[in-house]
C-alpha cells in the first residue's frame, strides 16, 4: 500500500520531482493511444520552465496536440473569414495566437524526442523557445493532422485552364481561401517554375475543380497543391534566446515557415528534415527557415529541404526608415511588407552600431552607436538616440543594426524541389559549402540586399564552394537571370556602386537546363574571386555588372 502511494504522488504531482531528467509519460501523455495528450504536454513544459537543468524525454509514437482557440482559427480561415488572403489578418503584428508547448524562460533544457511526432490540430506555434538560454531539442517531428494546403492530382490541361482532382482529405468550397498554386514538374525534379496566385475556380463536383491559368501540357497527371495561407506563425519560434541547438528535428507541414529566429544569439541546426509527410510532396507553406536580427552565428549541417513554399533559408538584418527625428532622438518605422518576420518590434540595444544606408544605393555612409532606446510593449515604432547628429535630410536614409548581422554557415546539405531561392545571404562572414541544389524555380544561392523587403545588408568575407546545383533558376526568385550564384543588389540606383565585399566562389558544379541566363552573375561588389566552377546548360558562365577588382580564372 505504502509504494502504491508513492508511486501516485510521483504520477500526479510531478512538479515536485528533483530537477534531473523526466518522460512525458510522468504527466500523463500516452503516445498513439488517439487521445489529447495536450494538457500532459503543456505540465510537462510548465516543469521545465521551473526545473533548469531538465532533460525531457518524449518516448516515440505520435501525441495530439490540439488548442481550441487555434482550431476556431483554422476554421474560421478555411470558412473565408479572413479574406482571399489571411495572412493580411493573421500575420499582422502582435495578432494573438496560441503556442503549443511553451518553454519561454527555460535555461539549460533538453528535449529528448528522436521517434516522437506532435500531431497539431488547429493552427497554432507547435513549439516556442523564447528568452530562453541552453536549449536543445532532439528528434522531434512536427506536423498536422489537416494539412494547411490541399494536395490534388491535374487531370487535364486546356488552352486557358486545368482540371484538378483533389483528394477526400478537404472538401473544396467557393468559400476555402487558395492563395497560391504550386505544381511538381517531373522534368526537373522540382516545383513548376511559376506558380499561380489566387486563381478562379469552377466547382465540377465529386471534389474537382477547375482552375483558370496556362500551364504546359506535359504537367497533365502531376500533383499539385493548393495553399490556404501564406505566412503565419512559425513551427518552431526561437525568440530572444541564447546558444539554441535543433538536432535531427523534422517538420512536415505548417501554415506558415518552419522555423523562425528573431532577436536571438547562436542558433545550431544539425540534421533539420524539412520535408512533406509521407503521400505528400509539399512541406511548409512559405520558408523553410528564417533569421532576422540576430547575433553571433548561425549554423547548418547535414539538413534536408523540400517541397516548402519559399527559401531554405534567409538570414538578414532589418532597413529601419527615420520617421522623425525631435530633440536628439530619432523614431524608426520598419515599413516592410510584412513588418519583421516574429511580428514584434526589431528594437536596438544600446551599444549597438547603426549604419546610415542611403536609401537610393543602400551604400552606408556613417555609423553610429546607440546611446539610449525606448520602446513600449506591443509599439511598432522605436525610438532612439545616437552619438552623433543625423543629416537634416534623414528621410533620404536607412538605419540598420550592423550588431544584428550574424555569421552563417550553411554545409553538406541538400534543397530539393522548392520554390525561389536555395539559400539567401544577407549578411557578413558566410560559408555555403558542400551542398547540393536541384529543381529550385530560384537562383540556388542569392547573395543580395532587397530593398523593397527592407531587408539587408549587403554581404562581406562569403565563401561559396564546392556545391553542386542542377536544374534551378527557372522561374519565380531566379535574379538576373542566374541559375546557381547571384551576387546582387535590389536597390533604385545600381550603377557604379560597390557593396558586396570579398567574395570567393569556387569549385561549384552549375548544370542549367539550356534556358538559363547565366551560371553565375556578380553585380555591385568588390575584391571577389571565381576559380575552379564548372558551368554548363546556360547561355552564358559568368555576367557582371559594376564590379571592382574581380578575378575569374
């Protein structure tokens, strides 16, 4: 009787167990048994923001985790309550939304999950590590039980139109949003090059529908999917955290990326699987992965991409426009397209180093460090001082946070099958080695500030080598033209500018398809080296445009 009794203390009242290593299974998750184990999961959480030090380990088999404010989301989506296009509603900043397993506050916390699935039911973030330190996860899958696309097979291909059978998984409604088609084209193991946004439907019955837009006939027979959404929050949030690891995680679906990084400081990422669900061929609806205004470096190794809706990844820092500026102190307005990708303020700490951009040519002209910040909670705008005085004509300028650009290295790792582009630089101190690149409708590698995104800087001391890319650069995300290697500037003036410094691209494979502009093109950029790439299938190996001291051998 006595070791009964214990034995239920330590099954219901596991916040009182020493700070070591415990199972899910303590709680009261039961993987595979169809039950909700969300509640388990949350207490399971919940001990390891008290308990630094925990190790958690989640047994495999699939656990549900389902919220009902994140299923009424879902559905209120899927009903075209939020519009054509709910990213307009829903990706907004500071729109609530619901986390799945919250470890905000965590320190020294390892998730030991290698078998484990979290089946998430409504649309929500499965997985928030925020101001956390030490954190590592293990082994875990993410993925959803409804999938926020609809996957179909082309059953026909007219002249202006084409028929799709979707399968019985989701019903096809007037009312059901469809921002975008994606297509897989067998021709180059990839996606279709351009997709199609919001197009007319005609509902046939027995779930086909027929959808205005051209398309090639050879893509009769070819699955396809239809997105219900664009960006949304993120699988895996990694927000204001320090030395956060992700090993041998993979991520099947979500509406939205896969993982974002925000505010953050040394991110590993060792064996990432981001990649459709088995019967399917499409992953996350937009990107993979994506950094902004981070710190120290970013990491990848070993990982797999395919079948999401926009890059691998984009590592960038923010172009803050100068509002005002009233007695010393300087407002900043990010006035990109999608405000920052973690829908919060990209705020400066002071000490940070802010470089004046010249709006035109996105040349920095001075640096500043910051003195002092004030920002309130849930504000856009942040406010600033500097220790020196900003040009009267400061609405001619950016301010960008040269102290949120970390290094990236991006190694022996494959992107298969996506749209735009491979992997985007946007930063200093790269290295994009070793990996291989095939089917994306993209420039395989982009190395670019875009000012329309407001996203940079331009890039300094990348090494790009020994990568092999086949079959990219097709379509949507393809710059200038370039199939494997973009060194480029979006920017109002591009001529007689020199940004980009010190690029070295070696001993790259680059096989286009014979429509391909170029292998490799290098636009506004400085002391960079070609040697060793071999470059065939496109018209040309290598164009340039306002370069500086460029060898190519």
């Amino acid at each position: 009787m006595f070791l009964l009794f214990v034995f239920t203390l330590w099954t219901l009242h596991p916040l009182s167990l020493p700070a070591q290593s415990i199972s899910v299974l303590k709680f009261g998750a039961v993987p595979d048994d169809g039950k909700d184990d969300t509640r388990a999961l949350r207490r399971a959480a919940e001990y390891c923001r008290k308990h630094p030090g925990t190790t958690l380990t989640i047994p495999p088999g699939t656990y549900r985790l389902r919220d009902s404010k994140a299923e009424q989301l879902k559905h209120e989506v899927l009903q075209g309550k939020m519009g054509g296009d709910p990213e307009k509603v829903i990706f907004t900043p500071y729109y609530p939304y619901v986390r799945g397993l919250d470890f905000d506050g965590s320190d020294s916390v390892t998730i030991e999950a290698s078998g484990a699935t979290l089946m998430c039911e409504g649309w929500m973030e499965p997985l928030s590590i925020t101001n956390c330190r030490n954190v590592t996860v293990r082994g875990l899958t993410i993925d959803y039980k409804r999938k926020p696309f609809s996957q179909g097979t082309v059953l026909e291909v007219n002249e202006n139109s084409f028929v799709v059978q979707f399968d019985d998984r989701r019903i096809i409604t007037n009312e059901i949003p469809i921002t975008r088609i994606t297509l897989w084209d067998d021709a180059i193991s990839g996606f279709y090059a351009e997709p199609l946004y919001f197009p007319k439907r005609r509902l046939l019955g027995g779930n086909r529908v027929e959808f205005e837009g051209r398309i090639p006939k050879r893509l009769q027979g070819t699955y396809m999917a239809a997105l219900h959404s664009f960006h949304f929050r993120p699988a895996i949030f990694i927000g204001n955290s320090i030395s956060t690891k992700l090993d041998g995680v993979t991520i099947h679906s979500q509406p939205g990326m896969g993982i974002v990084g925000f505010d953050s400081t040394d991110i590993t990422i060792c064996r990432l699987s981001v990649s459709p669900a088995p019967g399917f061929l499409f992953s996350t609806n937009t990107d993979a992965t994506h950094f902004a205004s981070c710190r120290g470096k970013i990491s990848f190794d070993q990982c797999c991409f395919r079948g999401q809706g926009d890059d691998a990844t984009n590592v960038h820092g923010y172009y803050h426009n100068i509002a005002s500026v009233t007695d010393g102190t300087a407002t900043l307005q990010l006035q990109s397209p999608t405000f920052t990708h973690a829908q919060m303020a990209d705020v400066p700490c002071i000490g940070d180093s802010m470089e004046l951009v010249r709006i035109a040519t996105l040349v920095p002209e001075k640096t500043f460090v910051v003195t002092a910040v004030e920002h309130k909670e849930k504000e856009k705008d942040v406010r600033i001082r500097l220790d020196g005085e900003l040009p009267e004509n400061y609405g001619e300028y950016y301010l960008l946070n040269a102290s949120k650009l970390p290094q990236l290295s991006f190694c022996r790792s494959t992107v298969w099958g996506q749209l735009a582009r491979g992997v985007l630089v946007k930063t200093r101190g790269v290295e994009i080695k070793g990996n291989t690149f095939r089917g994306c409708t993209g420039t395989a590698i982009h190395v670019g500030a875009e000012s329309g995104w407001k996203e940079g800087s331009h890039a300094k001391d990348v090494t790009i080598s020994d990568n092999v890319i086949v079959n990219c650069g097709l379509g949507a995300g393809t710059q200038f033209g370039a199939s494997g290697i973009a060194v480029v500037i979006d920017a109002p003036e591009t001529d007689n500018t020199f940004l980009h410094e010190n690029i070295r691209i070696y001993g790259n494979t680059i096989i286009g398809n014979g429509s391909n502009g170029c292998g490799i093109a290098i636009r506004n950029a400085r002391h960079v080296e070609l040697a060793g790439n071999h470059i065939e299938g496109c018209d040309k190996a290598v164009i340039i445009h306002s370069t500086d001291d460029i060898s190519i051998k």
